[in-house]
C-alpha cells in the first residue's frame, strides 16, 4: 500500500503554541519586520518580511520549469503558458499568510502557519509533464518502479486553534455543530468569508480555469484519437513480448497502484522497465505529445482572448501577492 | 458473518487510526465474505478466501473535520454544491482505496454527513443523501478545498495524467466534461 494513503495524526504539529511565544504582529510593508515563531516539533526561524521564503525553505526541492530527463524531456504543452506554476502558488500562499496573520491577529488570534514551499508537487504546473502519460524515465523506473521519485510525504497542513480562531479564519464550523459566535467578535466585524476572504479581496484570486479545462480535455480526446489508439496498440504488443498484458500505460501504471505494495517490489520494477522502453521504442510519448499539441493550439487559437485576460488578471495577482515577500 | 472473519474485521479496526472503523463497522451489511474478485472493485491483491470489503468516507484527521478536502458527487454552481462527499487531508496514490492487509480491501465511498464549508465561489455542503454510497474513483465532479494549502486532483492514479488544482479556501467543478475521472489527489504547499 503506498505510504500516502496512511493517515498519521500530528496533533498540535504546526498549530499556534499556547505559551512561550513571542509574536510581533507586523504590518505587511515594514522591511525591518521581524517575527519569532515557536512551535512544537516546527523548524525555528526568524521569519522576515523580506526574507521569509528564502531562509526557511529549501528551494532546491522545488520543481523545474522543464522536464530535465526521460522521454518527456524539454516537451511543453501549449497551454502551460496559461497554467499556474508552483512557484506563483507559493508567492500567493506566501502573501496570504502574511494578511491572515494579521487579520487573525486583530481579533486576538494566533495564526503562525509555516512558510510555503516545503511541500513542493513533483511536477511545475498541473500539465504534469513528466508524468501525464505515466511513467517515462528510465533511471526512475530502475530505482523507483512506478511510484514518484519525490518523497510522497505525510503531513498535515496547518489549522487554525480552536472553535472561534477557525470561525473568524474563513467561518468553518466544525461538522454537526453551529457558528460559535455571530458577526462580530471582539467588538469587531468579521470580515465576509473570514479572514480569508479578505485576504483574497486584498491580494486577488488567481484563476486558471478556463486553461485547466483545455487541459483536460485535450488529455481525455486524446485517448479516443487514432493515432493514440495505433501507438497504444504497438506500446501494447512491445509490452506483451516482455509478458505482461496491458491496452495501454494508463492502464498500466493505474494497476501499480491497485495492487497491495512494499515500496517498489522488484516485479513492479521490472514492468516499469519494459513500460519506459516501449514507450521509447514505439515513440509513443512523441505521439501523444503531437496529438495533444495540435488539439490544444486549436482550442487555444480558438480561446485566445478569453485566455489572455484571464491570464493579464492572473499575473496581476502575482504582482500583488509578490509585495508581501 | 462466520466467527473467524469477525476476527479479521477487528484485527483491522486496532490496525487502523481512531474512530474510522467504527463507521464501517457500522455498514456490516455491505461486507461480505468469499470468492470477492479483484476486479469488482478495481483493486487486486492474492487471492485469498477470507476477502472482505469495507467502506470509508472519511480519511480526514481534522478535529470536527474542520480542515478537510471535500469531493462532492455532484456538480454544482450559482454559489451551491450539494451532494454525498468524501473528506481527507491526506495524499491519496488511488482515490479507489487501498488494501489493508488480511484481505480486507478498503473501498472509498461518498456519504452524507453534516458538514459544509463555506469557499471562495459559494457553499460546498454534504448534507446529501444524492451519491451516498457511490465509489469515490472516477466519479466525483466537484471539489472544496477547506485546507490552509492547495490541492491536486489527478486524472490518472499514482498522481499521473494532467490534474485540477483547487487553492485553499477554493471550490468548484473538476474540469472534466467528457466523463469524471478522478484517480489521485496530492496536498500541496
């Protein structure tokens, strides 16, 4: 069974520490803003308003803007120009941190969640590239079978402490139970939607919809076009020569996390080995990247106002969240 | 249910973390004993006589289930989802289960419960009885990320194939139009 799926409770891991803490509430433009932050089990740092990111998380880990090896080396589907990247998403995370905290804070509030960036996905943006059409690295397969390279980590996000803390947050009430104050509190009014939601008027929501549905689709077309029918055929007798029985990768790499797993046992290796090679000796990876470009220039050429605006306000947003790094 | 595949049931329940088992104790009547075959449920594992299914809807270890993803059955819009969910805060390689050992196979569910969050483009609620029962996989049509941080819903399983990125504080319609096809989910921050 993959790691993943093993829930480990860690209470109390990144929520706010009740005593001994020392926190500076800090407004958002003070460059010599400085915060000390204590939790229990937490890395310590100073977590500077201008420097918050860069010391406390390791940007080696993150993802690359290119595919750097295997079969899908260098490829880049149209629509990524359109899609978020992780780093956009740490910034924005990053900013709204910042405006929570402080949020939080006028209403008596600990909020001290940890800098973003230390649980990177393996992939840049959600075209998943390396892996949109399985797997497609060798040397990966070799040490890792099907499962991803990346640590598939355990943790828990933060949460803010307690009924009230999670009500002025963004109003969640916990399942079953009701608001546990009214529209106001402290003698002030909760913002709509809670600190969250004024954060998100603050800075702007960044929304790539309209590129995650090309993005989609394209994928979904692309199982039903001939040409991927053909190369899924010739993937499929290549794979049979090595004995195992698949109509296609996704098929394939679907199977390797149906079955009960010990990290990457050696006959899941083996069949990741085959799967990569015949993807290599059928071009298939090349296939379905041609396919896809071809339905997506065609979508997007057909979208391109519609795209671009929303692109326009997307980077607007970034600009906006970028202040508050 | 014969005595010794009672005993395999609650070897499981200790096996796993607090309070979960409980609730698919309490759906004894969908577990059933014998031949159950691997591809019924899309999950395999060695062929062994004492297989059992249970059912969850919940992999989230939030207290009150505050902090959790939300996968509704159904889609939705104008500001309103409602439907049976799933919950969970937790990376999931195949959103059709996993198999626990001992030949119990857990299979991912959607239920009602007395959950709704309010997000970014309206209400998301699992006050629902509509899909309650309905397997998980490739079935879910709308998100609502209750997290402090983002999550990523995959096409394919074992976080492969394109994905949908919800933002915390987010929820909306996953982007398939051609059929729901929700395999793995992955946190991010």
């Amino acid at each position: 069974m993959a790691t993943g799926d093993r829930a480990r409770r860690r209470s109390g891991r990144w929520a706010a520490p009740g005593t001994g803490v020392l926190v500076l509430s800090c407004v958002a433009f003070l460059a010599s803003c400085a915060e000390a932050v204590e939790s229990e089990g937490a890395p310590r740092g100073q977590v500077e308003a201008g420097n918050s990111i860069a010391e406390t998380v390791d940007k080696t880990a993150w993802p690359q803007a290119d595919v750097d090896s295997g079969l899908a080396k260098d490829l880049k589907l149209p629509v990524e120009a359109y899609l978020q990247t992780y780093p956009e998403q740490v910034t924005i995370q990053q900013a709204n941190n910042t405006l929570q905290r402080d949020c939080m804070g006028r209403f008596g509030f600990d909020f001290a969640p940890p800098a973003p960036g230390s649980h990177p996905p393996g992939e840049y943006n959600s075209a998943n590239m390396k892996r949109r059409y399985g797997i497609t690295d060798l040397g990966e397969a070799r040490q890792h079978g099907y499962q991803p390279p990346e640590p598939v980590e355990e943790w828990t996000p933060y949460e803010p402490e307690g009924e009230v803390a999670n009500y002025v947050f963004d109003l969640t009430v916990s399942e079953g139970q009701s608001a546990p104050t009214g529209q106001d509190y402290q003698g002030m009014d909760i913002p709509e939607g809670g600190c969250r939601g004024e954060s998100d008027r603050i800075i702007g929501e960044f929304g790539d919809e309209l590129a995650s549905k090309i993005n989609v689709d394209t994928f979904q077309r692309l199982k039903q076009d001939p040409r991927a029918i053909q190369v899924n055929q010739e993937w499929a007798a290549c794979m049979q020569t090595r004995g195992y029985s698949f109509t296609s990768p996704l098929e394939a790499i679907d199977q390797a996390f149906s079955a009960p797993a010990d990290g990457a046992a050696q006959d899941e290796i083996s069949q990741a080995v085959a799967d990569v090679e015949c993807k290599k000796s059928t071009d298939l990876v090349n296939v379905y990247f041609s396919v896809e470009t071809e339905m997506q220039e065609e979508e997007i050429g057909r979208q391109r106002p519609a795209l671009d605006e929303q692109k326009e306000k997307n980077d607007q947003v970034v600009q906006n969240a970028a202040a508050y790094s | 249910m014969t005595r010794s595949s009672r005993t395999r049931l609650r070897t499981a329940d200790m096996a796993d973390s607090r309070g979960r088992i409980a609730r698919t104790r309490r759906q004894a009547s969908v577990i059933t004993l014998g031949a159950l075959t691997a591809t019924t449920l899309g999950l395999a594992f060695p062929a062994n006589a004492w297989a059992v299914d249970t059912y969850r809807s919940d992999r989230c270890s939030s207290s009150g289930n505050n902090r959790c993803v939300m996968l509704n059955y159904n889609s939705g819009g104008n500001g309103y989802w409602s439907s049976s969910c799933f919950i969970s805060n937790i990376n999931i390689s195949n959103y059709a289960g996993y198999y626990a050992g001992d030949g119990i196979n857990v299979h991912y569910v959607f239920d009602r419960r007395s959950l709704l969050y309010s997000l970014s483009n309206g209400t998301s609620s699992c006050q629902s009885t509509s899909g309650k029962g309905q397997r998980v996989k490739n079935n879910a049509a709308a998100v609502g990320n209750n997290l402090t941080a983002d999550v990523r819903v995959y096409y394919n399983s074992g976080y492969s194939g394109p994905s949908d990125t919800i933002g915390a504080g987010n929820n909306r319609n996953l982007s398939a139009t051609l059929k729901n096809d929700n395999a793995s989910q992955k946190i991010l921050n």
